[in-house]
C-alpha cells in the first residue's frame, strides 16, 4: 500500500503532460534566445545604431535626457525610423558595449552589443535632438553574457555567474565605484573578457551609413591618403575581433522588440515543477485531460443555440458571432475565436471583459503586441467604471498603480460621484430589459408573417371573387358566428330535402327564418341550386372574415413601425444600462473592499513595494502577499506576454478568464504563463493573418520533442518553429466562433479576401460608394528591378508621385481631418528605398501628420489607414522566387486588407504573364472591377435586382418624387430591398421574394441597422390601401 501510495505521488509530481510540455518548451525558448541578434547587432540587417561621441553622460550624470546634435543626419535618420516602425522596433539607450570574438565559446561568437540598456526615445527641442530615458532601471544584456559564458552545456553554471553580475548591476546615476565594482565582478567571472582602459580603445562605427567602397573609386593624389587610412583601420578592425572587449562607448540603437524573455523561461521551469493538481485549477487543464482522454472530449456540448436565458452585459454593439463568443465561456476551458481582418476583435474583448467583471470575474488581457493590449485597456477605461482595467507591464506603471492605489485608499476616492443615475441598477435590470427587447422583437416577427398570411389570402379572395359572380344571397360581412350559424342552416336545410313530414316542415321554416334575418332575405327558395350557391357565397365570406381576422390580429399585436423605432430606442439604452451596471457593480464591489481592514493593510503593502527600488523585496511581496485584494481593486490586467512575469505572481487560476489577442504571432511558450494563471481562456487570432516568427533549428526542435517523450501525434500541434497559440487552441477548442462582420473596409476592398480565405462567411458591414473607384490599379510600363535586390525604382517613382498628389489634394479640401496613409511593399529593399524617397518629398511634420507608416506587411499587422498604397515591385526580370515569395497566403492577405477607403496597386509585370496564384487571382479580380465600376457608370448594367413586383412598384413611385433609389442593394452579405439615398433601407414586407435571405426579419434588420442604414417598413396591405400615405411616412424625414 505504502509503495502504491508513493508510485501515486510520484506520478501526481513527475508523470504530467503539461511537465513534459513545459520542459520541452523551455529548451526551446532558451535555445531561441541563444541565436538572438541583439547579441551581435550585426547579426539583423534591420538593426541601426549611431555611436555617441565623448564620454558617456545620460546613465553617470542621471539627467533626465541628453541633447544631441539636431543637426546630425544620422540622427535624424533614426528619429524618423523609430516613429515610422514603432509597433516592431524600439530605441534604446546602450552603454558598456561587448566587442569582438570569442575562441572559447561553442559557436555564435561573435559580439557587438550593449551590456547595460534601457529604452529611449528622441524628440527634436529646437535645433538640438534630445535622448529621453524610458525607465528609472538598468536592463543587464544576459543572453549575450550567456553566450560568452558557456563552454558546455552547463546551463546550471550559466545561471549562478549570471546571478553573481546581476547583484552587481549599478543603480542610476552610474558612478566610478560602481562601475568598476560591475567590471571587476565580469571580470572574475569572465576573465578572457578584457576591459578597455581608454574610451577610444576597441572603437567600432555606426551603420546608418555605409563606408565608401574606395576600391571602386579612381585613386588619384587627392584621395590617395584616405585610401590609406581606409585600409589601415579596417586591418585593425580584423584584429580587434580575435578576442573580446569591453568598451566604454554609448550609442542608441534601433532594434527589433523582445518576443521572449528571462521571465518566460523562468516561469516555464517553475511550471514544469508543480503537482499535476494544481494544473486542474488552470485552463492548462484541458491539455492533460485530452491528454488522457478524459471527459473533455466525451462529455457531449451544450447547443449553445437553444441557450435563451442568458442575458450580457455589453456596452459595445454586439453581433451574434460576439454574442456566441460570451455563451461560449460558459461551457469551454478554451474558446477560440477567429478574427479575420476589421471584424472587431478589440469590441469582442472590450464587451466580454465588461460582461465578466459585471457579473463578478476577473480578467488577464494578454498580448505579444503593446499596441492590442493598449487599445483594450483604453476602450475598457473610457467606459467610466471605476478603477476598470489596469495596464500592467508599461515603462513605470508600478509608480501609476502605486499612486491608483493610495487615492483608493484615501478619503478622497469619488466613489459616489454620480450614484443618483446607477444606484439601482443590476444584473436583475438587463434582464428585464432584454426580455422586453425580445418581446418586441417576437411581436414584429408575428406581423410581418401575419402581413404576408393577408397578402395570400385576399389574393385568395380575389381569385375567389372572379370565380363566383355576382352574389345573390349574401351582400354583407358576416362575422365568424353567423357563418357557422348559416353552414348549419345549409346543413339542416340539405337533409330535409329529401324528407317530408310536420316535423321536417317545422326545422326547415324555423331554418329560413334565421337564414333570412342574418342574411337579409326576403325569400329564399330551397333547392339544389339555390343551396349551392348559398354554399360557395359562404366559403367566400369564409375567406373575406379570415382576410378581417388576420387584420384584427394585426392590429392587436401591434404597430409595427411603433415596435421598430422602440426596439432602436431600446439598443440604444441597452449601452447606456450595460455601462450604468458595469459602473454600479465596480462601484459596489471598491466599498466593500475598503471596508475590510485586512484588505486594506494588503493594499497598503502593495503600494508601497511597488515604488521600491529593491526588486527582490518588490518580487517576494508580490509571490508572497494575498494578490486577491489587488484583483478586487482591479478586476482586468492588460498585460505583453513577455512582461508578465515582472507583473504577476505566478500563482494557478488567480485570474477567473485569460484572453490572448493576436494569438496567430503568440508563441505558445509565453502564453503558458498566462494559462497558468487563469481558470479559462479565450484564445483571439487568425490563421489566415500573419504567423509567429521563430528562427529555432528543425533538428534542436525535434532532438526537444524526443526527449521529452512527446508522442507523433502531438508533435504536429506543439512545433514550437511553426504552430502559434490560435493553431493549439484551435485544436482544443471545442465551441470555436469566427467573428463574421467586417465593418473596417469598403466592399471592393475586403471582397477577394472573404472569397479567396474565408469562403465568403464574412459580412461586409460598409456599402460600396458607387461613385468612386476604391479600388485601383496602375501598371508601371518601363519597371524592373535591380540586379542585387528586389528593389524596382520606377515603381517607387510613380508612387510617391500618386503619394504627393494625394497629400496636395486632401491638405487643400480637408486639412483638419487628414487622411491617414500606408505604403506596403513585400520587400524589405523595397520599403527601404520608399523610406528614402518619400523622406525626400514630404517634411516630418506632413508624415506624422497624416500617419504615414512604411513597411512589409509584419508592419501593418493589426493596423489600418484611410488609404494604402502598395508597390507589389515585381517586374518581368524579377527572379521567380520574389513570386514565390509574394503569394505566401499569410502575407499576402495582411497586404491586401489594411485599406478602409482606397487601395492603389502599382504593379511593373504584364497581368497575363503572371502564374498562377494569389497574385494573378487578384490582379484579375482588379480588372473586373475596374470594368464593372466603369460598366455601371455608362449605365451598361442596371444595379437594381427586384426580388418581387412590389419592390418594382415602390421603387419607381419613389424615384418619381425625385430620390435616387437601388433595388437589391447588397449590405453586410444581405439584400437590402430598397436603398434610397444612400442614406436607409426599406424593407417590403407581405409578399414572397425570390431568393429570400435566411434569416429572419429582425435579425435582418438589426444586421443592417449596425452597417449605419435606418430600416423602414413598407407592408403590402398599407400599400394596397395607400400608396400616398406610406410613401409620406417613408419619406418624411428625408
């Protein structure tokens, strides 16, 4: 028993799925962050650096900023990249740079980085730039000391020197004792490492611009010198990086931004060490249940459709692909959503969050890029709720939370500020709201099917009416009791007939008497025929009260353009009470956690050790301390993945809700953390968009894989190199959404992309301006590109050509609302060339102005501008691989989709040359849009597709009151009936369309009234009985 006890514990601590998972994702990581370029800055041909002159003066003086030479090129230059490439890259400030080659190290030796940085940022002041320091710490370079320590693979020894320089990295400002106690501790632990004794020594150049080539110039007597000089410092150079230096240089670098950090190995090592029981408390989970193929899988799903008492607490707009994202949270540990390109990931998030702090959750908002998680935290704190969300992991946050925190704690917190307008208002509210809201809904449903029951049966009573004839017997409405009364008549009268007798007399005179006085006889002779006729004038007065009845009901249930305008009254409170009881509850929930004295001791000792300089005090508070009253005071954290773990304890399922946005360019590793750290998750992303980068070896992945056991089948979905968080949780995921309206684009724009990727399941939100071409292509007839790069110049010509007209003419018609402009180019010395060029035409002031941004497609992802511009730079001498290259479907989707109002194509190859792909399928869709567009224009096709006659008839009675009138219009994938002016939509009800859209009317109606168009009714029986008076009503406003 002992023993199997023992086995039992082993097992629970060792034998985990998510262990051997966590350990092999570390190696993974870790060997990553061995091959990082920030090592070697020449290792990445995107890295740019200036060397700064003289000695080091921003970290030993602790000034708040340094002043630079503004009128230095140079600087310039990297001023303007950083501001145009500030999603992907960063500034920083590096100081004691590590310079040469090692001959002891394994591989990878060679270094040319910063051993001490911090982020910066340059702001011109007047004719001087200035360099401002964006943290109050020094940030030690370890993966490259990590690099230059290992001789083996003792990653165990590697980790105690690290810890030894890290006690020893200096505070700001840097003096000489501390910096010689830095040095001297490297050297000690290093000591192949030389330092260099003069500032001058191991001197290296910046790379913003290249040395000449002096072997490709003429050498006359003039330059024959500096030859000489050239030659002579590059041979010194050559024997600099035999060993390795330390330099006292300084200089400010344009790299890429971190994707992965210490923290994230750390956290995967402390992960992989837990019992797998406190896995059950995360959303990781899933993965050891599906793992053992537990009940995850066999426990059959709720149909998350035939939900009807579930009632969200969304302030946004809220779709049904939304709304089915929130039911699905309910009963999933993993919910994917897919978030094709301007269908609302942000809203999604913004309406989820607000939905579970109403109803009591926490949540951890997690991101590889600032820019999502910021756009979150924003939209989430201008919904007003008191203390909302929390953006954690940010250059001094811990100050702002720390000051957050000491105004809750003091008396002088607004709480009640505005509790008159949300005192009252709960959960309890919405739910009567929305069944209020449904009710109406219902009800205008059963009209308009009532509407269309009228329009059938009075063209059963005019059909009926032409059959019969003249009426001899009844010539008045009969109510429903007096048909009955009179079928019965018809019936006595008919078995009589043959009968004779006193009794048989009495029936049938007793009979006429009463048919007489209902029908307003003066005689009626029973026959055969006369029976007859009486039996189908009958059925007709059948048919003219069931024609009543249904009108009756009509007007019973309601007015159903009364009932539309309440249900848009009603949408429209609806924000305003998801807002009010979102701030109620944040309200309710602060009092009662400064009520609690414990907890307010708790928040006390969070404030102040988030201002300390001791980060080792700062981290034990955090692990040790109840975190609990901090979720209370913010119930949402927005956070990076790669700063979590200097965030956040790792403590298991602390959060109720963890959601990853942009999870396709999310590497698993460093979202396990933050699965750790919540009971469930969403998981926001696309497959389609842009994928994860990981530049680890094929073998080292798979020597990973076998090492720790992970099974073939698995090995597919947990490939580090290729498979990003949305691929894993799409895979287990059991109640997948993919968001499905698409409000960013015009029509033309998004249209080839919902057909070439998404199998046309995206509604379009916006309607095409039918006036203007959003859509262009400019063929470049003499482009080509040159012989070293994919770089074609014509092409560059006439499009910052197209660029400075579009600049000229929008600062003449709109210069307080600029447009916003984007240039892609798949290639890297194409986007280069473009920098320079449109830095040549247009000042800063007019770049920054209208947020011009210049970049590959990994640039854009996740952004959008009023028009895009994009230099496809293939040409007929263009090497196949660039074509290749091109129609990588990820790419090349991000390419074609950031453009909200134009997008202009500069293409230098003949269309019919090209093979076939993306590429070709898209110029080719140009062209037919480009010959429709100028079809339409010459009114060689009628864009009025009718569905009935009645359509037809309205349509043309409204055109001739002057309105401008489309039949069929197509709004977010639906036909709209009638769209008049551009401006709304009436919709015709009561009669049968071909080819009617499958949904129902309602939901019909709100589609198109969130694409912006007012919805009208106009039903074939008020039309019937009055033209005027629907068109009046229709019309009134416009």
């Amino acid at each position: 028993m002992l023993q199997e006890a023992s086995r039992a514990i082993n097992s629970a601590f060792n034998n985990s799925f998510i262990k051997k998972l966590s350990q092999y994702l570390h190696d993974c990581v870790r060997e990553e962050v061995k091959s990082s370029t920030f090592r070697n800055l020449k290792g990445d041909k995107d890295n740019k650096w200036i060397f700064l002159k003289g000695e080091e003066q921003l970290f030993s003086t602790g000034a708040e900023y340094v002043s630079l030479d503004g009128s230095d090129p140079k600087l310039t230059e990297l001023m303007i990249q950083s501001d145009l490439g500030q999603k992907d890259k960063y500034l920083i400030y590096g100081y004691l740079f590590l310079v040469g080659k090692s001959s002891k190290s394994k591989k990878q030796n060679e270094f040319l980085t910063p051993l001490l940085y911090m982020p910066c940022k340059l702001e011109r002041n007047g004719v001087n730039i200035n360099c401002l320091p964006l943290d109050e710490v020094l940030s030690l370079n370890t993966g490259a000391l990590a690099a230059l320590m290992r001789k083996n693979d003792d990653e165990d020894e590697v980790d105690l020197l690290l810890e030894g320089i890290l006690d020893v990295v200096p505070d700001l400002p840097i003096t000489q004792e501390k910096l010689d106690i830095f040095l001297t501790t490297l050297k000690s632990l290093v000591p192949e490492v030389e330092i260099a004794e003069n500032i001058g020594d191991y001197k290296e150049d910046d790379n913003i611009t290249k040395a000449k080539d002096f072997y490709k110039e003429k050498i006359d007597g003039e330059n024959l010198d500096e030859i000489i000089e050239e030659e002579t410092e590059q041979e010194k150079q050559k024997v600099k990086l035999e060993k390795v230096a330390v330099t006292y240089q300084s200089a400010i670098i344009l790299t890429k931004r971190p994707s992965v950090t210490a923290g994230v190995l750390h956290e995967l090592t402390q992960i992989a060490e837990k019992p797998s029981g406190v896995y059950r408390e995360t959303a990781l989970n899933i993965i050891n249940e599906e793992y053992a193929q537990s009940k995850e899988k066999s426990v059959p799903l709720k149909d998350m459709n035939k939900i009807t008492d579930f009632y969200p607490i969304t302030p946004l707009s809220l779709s049904d692909s939304q709304l089915q994202v929130i039911k699905n949270i309910d009963n999933s540990k993993f919910v994917a959503v897919q978030g094709p390109p301007g269908t609302g990931k942000s809203q999604t998030i913004v309406n989820l969050v607000a939905h579970l702090v109403a109803n009591g959750k926490t949540v951890l908002v997690a991101s590889r890029m600032d820019k999502a998680v910021d756009v979150v935290a924003e939209r989430l704190n201008e919904l007003g709720a008191s203390h909302m969300a929390l953006r954690a992991g940010r250059l001094n946050y811990q100050r702002q939370l720390s000051e957050e925190l000491n105004n809750l704690l003091s008396q002088n917190s607004d709480l009640d500020e505005g509790v008159e307008d949300i005192l009252l208002v709960d959960a309890k509210d919405m739910k009567e709201h929305l069944d209020m809201l449904k009710n109406m809904e219902v009800k205008s449903e059963t009209i308009i099917k009532l509407e269309k029951d009228w329009h059938d049966k009075l063209l059963e009573v005019e059909e009926q009416e032409k059959l019969l004839g003249q009426k001899e017997f009844i010539k008045k409405s009969l109510k429903k009791g007096e048909i009955d009364i009179v079928a019965g008549i018809i019936k006595v009268l008919e078995h009589n007939m043959e009968k004779a007798g006193f009794i048989s007399k009495i029936a049938n005179f007793t009979s006429l008497g009463q048919l007489k006085k209902i029908l307003n006889l003066k005689e009626f002779e029973v026959n055969y025929d006369n029976l007859g006729k009486l039996k189908q004038e009958l059925d007709f007065a059948s048919m003219e009260w069931a024609l009543r009845k249904i009108e009756a009901d009509i007007q019973k249930t309601g007015n159903l353009h009364m009932l539309s305008e309440q249900i848009r009254t009603m949408k429209r409170k609806q924000k305003t009470l998801a807002t009010n009881i979102l701030k109620n509850k944040r309200r309710e929930a602060l009092k009662e956690l400064l009520r609690d004295e414990n907890k307010r001791r708790r928040l006390k000792v969070h404030a102040k050790s988030l201002v300390t300089n001791r980060k080792r005090l700062q981290t034990n508070i955090l692990e040790e301390e109840d975190f609990k009253p901090l979720l209370e005071a913010f119930p949402c954290w927005c956070v990076t993945t790669y700063a979590v773990s200097d965030s956040l304890p790792l403590k298991p399922g602390m959060f109720d809700v963890a959601i990853i946005d942009e999870a396709s360019q999310c590497d698993i590793a460093s979202c396990f953390p933050i699965l750790f750290r919540a009971k469930r998750a969403v998981i926001v992303g696309d497959d389609k968009q842009l994928p994860h980068l990981s530049f680890l070896e094929k073998a080292k992945e798979q020597s990973f894989l076998s090492q720790y056991g992970i099974p073939d089948k698995y090995q597919l979905m947990w490939r580090f190199r290729t498979n990003s968080m949305f691929d894993l949780a799409d895979y287990y995921s059991m109640n997948s959404v993919m968001l499905d309206e698409h409000f960013r684009s015009l029509p033309p724009i998004i249209n080839f992309s919902n057909h070439e990727f998404y199998n046309d399941r995206i509604r379009v939100m916006r309607k095409d301006k039918s006036e203007e071409k959003v859509l262009e292509m400019v063929e470049v007839l003499d482009g080509k590109v040159d012989f070293d790069a994919t770089r074609n110049l014509p092409e560059i010509e006439a499009l910052v050509k197209r660029l400075h007209e579009i600049i000229i003419e929008d600062e003449r018609r709109n210069p307080d609302n600029p447009v916003s402009v984007g240039i892609i180019s798949p290639f890297r010395a194409q986007v280069e060339q473009l920098k320079v060029s449109v830095s040549k035409v247009l000042s800063d002031y007019m770049i920054k102005k209208h947020q011009i941004e210049i970049g590959t497609a990994h640039t854009f992802q996740g952004d959008e501008r009023d028009i895009m511009l994009i230099s496809w730079a293939i040409a007929d001498n263009s090497y196949n691989q660039s074509l290749i290259f091109l129609q990588k479907p990820n790419l090349f989707n991000v390419a074609i989709t950031r453009g909200r109002n134009k997008v202009i194509n500069f293409i230098s190859r003949n269309p019919r040359e090209l093979p076939e792909g993306h590429f070709r399928n898209y110029v080719s869709y140009m062209q037919l849009y480009q010959d429709r567009k100028q079809a339409m224009l010459s009114g060689d096709i009628d864009e009025n597709i009718y569905k009935n006659q009645l359509e037809r008839e309205v349509a043309e009675k409204i055109r001739e009151l002057g309105h401008r009138v489309v039949a069929g219009a197509e709004i977010a994938g639906l036909s709209a009936d009638l769209l008049v002016n551009d401006k709304f939509v009436i919709e015709i009800d009561g009669v049968e369309d071909k080819n009617a859209d499958r949904i129902s009317n309602m939901k019909k109606q709100a589609i198109i009234e969130r694409s912006g168009y007012k919805v009208k009714r106009i039903t074939f029986r008020e039309w019937h009985y009055s033209p005027k008076a629907c068109l009046d009503r229709v019309l009134i406003e416009e």
